[in-house]
C-alpha cells in the first residue's frame, strides 16, 4: 500500500493519479483486509484533497465489480443512481415519484444504504419503509418486486457485500470518500439506463464517462436538488438527456413546501398523500420529478407529455395501486 501512499500524499506539488490498474490494486489491498487502518485513512485523505481522477474511479469501481453479484433480469430498466448519503434540508417526493413513473410503464430500479458519511441524510428507501414497505433482504424479492410492480431496491448488502464491509470505517473517517462516488456507478441490474444528480456541475462529465464504462449507453445526469433526481423547485434545472440539454421550470412548484427539513414520519405521509390524490402542495413537484423519470427512461422526450402521462397516471389511482402491490411482495417475501 505504501507504493501508492507515495503516488497520491507526497504533497501538492509532487501527487500524481494512480493509472486504473494502480486504483484498481489499492482498493484490492483495502478490500481483502490487507492494508492498515491507518494507510487506509491516508489514503482516502489524500484522495479526497486531489479529488479521485476518472481513471482511478474506474480501478475502484473494477476492484468491486470483481465481487459484486449482478441482480439477474431479462428487463432494462432506468437505474436510479443517486448519492446513498441522503437528504437533510429537503422533503422526498421521490418515493411517490417512483410510483407515478411506474404506473406510467417505466420499469426502475436503485441500490443504496443507510447513515452513509458524510451527510448522514434519510434515503428515499428509508421514507419507503416509513410507508410501509420492507426493504428487500434478497435479491429474489427484489426481482419479483421489480418485474410485477416496476420497481426494485437492492441493498448494498445484497450485491456489494465487500463494499458494504467498508462502511464502518468509512464512519470512522467521517468525510466522503471517492466510494461515495464510484458506488453509484457498480451498475448491479446490468441495465443500459441511468439516471444521476451531482452537486457540483463538474461531476456531470465524470459519471457520463463511469455510465459509459459500466455498460450504460443512456445516461440522464444533472445538477440536482441534494445531488438527488429531484429537480430544484425554486430555479431552472438543466437537464442533460443523453447528450440533449433540456431546460425544467418548476412551474407550480411552491418551494416553502419542498426546501425544509420534516421528520421520516411527515415525509412518509406527505409520499402516501401524493399517492392517493390527497395532497395539492407536494403533488406538483412529484409529478415534475416522475416527469424526469418517464422521460429518462425512454417513453418520451417531451417534458410537457411526460407531465401529462404522470398527471393521468396519479389520478387514475394506477401509482397507488403499483405502491399496495410493492408493500404486498416486500412484506410476504421479506
């Protein structure tokens, strides 16, 4: 391990990137327990003050992807990849999002975990399970839910367990990680589709390049609410769809009711109202986000349609039965 402590922590004037395959071999080393915990701590240190370079991502995602379990399904579906810290300045209208997009005919997934540094946010599974929902503890319900409802959850415990082995130390260390980065991008559904939000615009070229690399040719990235999928409910969001900028107002959208923190227990309900046609003040920005949804995964491009599909879908009471139908599998295969 000390070979690459002395590529990325000799200073700022004399640190260099690691080639994939040293990335590739440093994670090898952390992963099978064969680095110290403190080379391991000065290596995400220094990581994290040059900023993991696209080609070390891909080393770091190859190391995991060499233990992964890929989540076997004849479909395609959108991969919902966003940042497994969470949210805790904002409510979660992904959850009903979800559904509407579903009850449309798109098929979704997502994968993550929970108290993940350095956010430490709720999850949108998390707000499932507030609903009433379990999340799935194999892969077989995760399949089922996903084929019969048009979603599925993986945990990370599911299909990245090495990864997932990582995380006490990641609390440890307190700060992100380049893992926080790289563990969007594992691609568990083998899926041709993804969608992604960052904080930062710069990142939006490095996970259209790490999509691209896992085998994902259609990739939705954008600067999102909370590096999320939602869009920002008080300005524009620039939505980049496969190369195609598009321009999202939020039209509608009252952002007293979407930028403030609530507890799981509020959030949930605010998601089973959307649901059940029972809420005017969230329900807007639901529906742009199942918009986004619908159109990242393919059954039109055109932002005003995809509202109208959501819209119709919402009140016909379609999202709400596909949701019922999702706590029945997750409960009875748990």
């Amino acid at each position: 391990m000390i070979e690459y402590l002395k590529v990325v922590g000799t200073g700022k004037k004399r640190l260099k990137d690691l080639s994939q395959q040293e990335a590739y071999n440093a994670e090898k080393l952390i992963i099978e327990g064969k680095a110290t915990d403190l080379q391991i701590g000065a290596f995400w240190a220094a990581e994290r003050i040059k900023y993991a370079s696209v080609e070390e991502l891909k080393g770091f995602i190859d190391a995991h992807r060499e233990y992964m379990v890929s989540v076997k399904t004849d479909l395609k579906p959108l991969d919902i990849a966003i940042n497994y810290d969470g949210k805790n300045r904002s409510v979660h209208v992904l959850p009903a999002a979800i559904f509407i997009a579903t009850g449309s005919g798109a098929y979704l997934t997502g994968h993550g975990a929970e108290n993940i540094p350095s956010k430490y946010g709720i999850t949108y599974h998390q707000i499932l399970e507030y609903m009433g929902a379990r999340t799935p503890d194999n892969l077989n319900t995760v399949v089922k839910a996903l084929e019969e409802t048009g979603f599925g959850f993986a945990h990370q415990r599911l299909f990245a367990q090495k990864l997932f082995n990582l995380l006490p130390k990641r609390k440890e260390f307190g700060l992100r990680t380049y893992h926080n980065t790289m563990e969007r991008m594992l691609n568990p559904f083998g899926t041709d589709k993804v969608i992604t939000g960052v904080s930062h615009p710069p990142y939006i070229q490095k996970y259209t390049e790490l999509a691209k690399y896992v085998g994902i040719e259609k990739i939705t990235v954008f600067k999102a609410l909370e590096g999320g999928v939602e869009p920002f409910p008080n300005h524009e969001t620039i939505l980049h769809l496969n190369g195609k900028e598009i321009k999202i107002y939020p039209e509608g959208v009252n952002k007293e009711f979407i930028l403030r923190k609530i507890s799981p227990e509020e959030n949930a309900k605010v998601c089973l109202d959307i649901l059940k046609n029972e809420d005017q003040n969230h329900t807007p920005f639901a529906i742009l986000t199942a918009a986004i949804l619908i159109m990242a995964y393919g059954l039109t491009d055109d932002l005003d349609t995809a509202k109208q599909i959501s819209t119709e879908t919402l009140k016909s009471g379609k999202a709400y039965e596909r949701f019922k139908r999702y706590i029945e599998i997750t409960d009875e295969y748990h």
